[in-house]
C-alpha cells in the first residue's frame, strides 16, 4: 500500500489556516476597541508597532496609540458599534512592507459621552501581522465627513 500527497493541497491548506489566525487576531483586536480593552489592544501590537492614516501624514507608535486611546475611551467615546463587513487575508511578497495582511472593511457607529452623534463613517483598515502581533496598520475614512455629521462647517480660508 501506498499513498500520494498533493503538496500544493498542504501548502494550499496552510495558507488557509494562517489567514483565518491572522483574520481572528484583528476580529480580537476589533472587539477590544468596543469593549475599550487597553490590556488586550496592548497585548496585541507589536512593542515595534507603526500606524498610518487615516490623513496622509498621521503616524502613531504603540505608546501613542495607547495614550490616544486611554484619553478617546474615558473621556470622549460613550460607546463603538463596530459591524465588520468584509475580512480579506493576503500575503504580499514584494514592495516597502512584505508580510501577511488582512484588510478589514467596515461600518463604525461612535456614540460620544456629550450627547452628540451618533456618528456612522466608513472604514477601511490594513493590518500586517507577524507571529501573531499587528505590526502595521494602514487606516482610512472620510475626516470631513465624521466632522460635518458632527456640526462642522467648512469654508475656504481667505487669502490675505
């Protein structure tokens, strides 16, 4: 007796199992920003961590994004609803940043502790992951768009 092994099959396979721990560790890390869970947001970026976005020139560390946090969940943030729509898992092999990724779309609702909102953006975040840590996320939505449903009204600056 003997038998054959598709090899491509088994790499197939464990392609697919790591997309779904990569998928899990940001579903994780989503439910610790509803539950305003520092310890678990800690527990899951890299102590190297670098965020991006949602405007072009916006980076934070790990530290910061802890500070930040802290400060959004106590005094400003009643409550996140977050609804993920699409989970999508890659590996990208070239460019600045290989790694795998996951790509999160979704649909926020902010509640904040004033009264005002609800808020409802649209959200799309990039998070590489390595040996089970967020190492990078790359973050978008529409800025103006919270602003406006928060009562902001923009006009051009004059020229003088």
């Amino acid at each position: 007796m003997y038998s054959c092994t598709n090899s491509a099959n088994k790499a197939d396979e464990e392609k697919l199992a790591k997309q779904k721990e990569n998928i899990a560790i940001v579903e994780k890390y989503i439910q610790a920003v509803e539950a305003k869970d520092t310890k678990t947001i800690t527990d899951l970026l890299s102590d190297d961590y670098k965020g991006y976005g949602p405007s072009f020139t916006d980076s934070i560390n790990k530290a910061g994004v802890l500070e930040n946090w802290t400060y959004l969940s106590e005094h400003l943030y009643e409550k996140i609803d977050y609804q993920r729509t699409v989970n999508v898992a890659q590996t990208i092999t070239d460019g600045p940043h290989p790694g795998e990724y996951v790509s999160d779309w979704a649909n926020l609702k902010i509640y904040y502790k004033d009264g005002r909102g609800p808020v409802n953006l649209n959200v799309n975040a990039v998070y590489r992951i390595e040996n089970g840590k967020i190492t990078i996320t790359h973050t978008f939505y529409n800025e103006a768009d919270v602003l406006r449903q928060l009562g902001y009204e923009f006009y051009p600056v004059e020229k003088k």
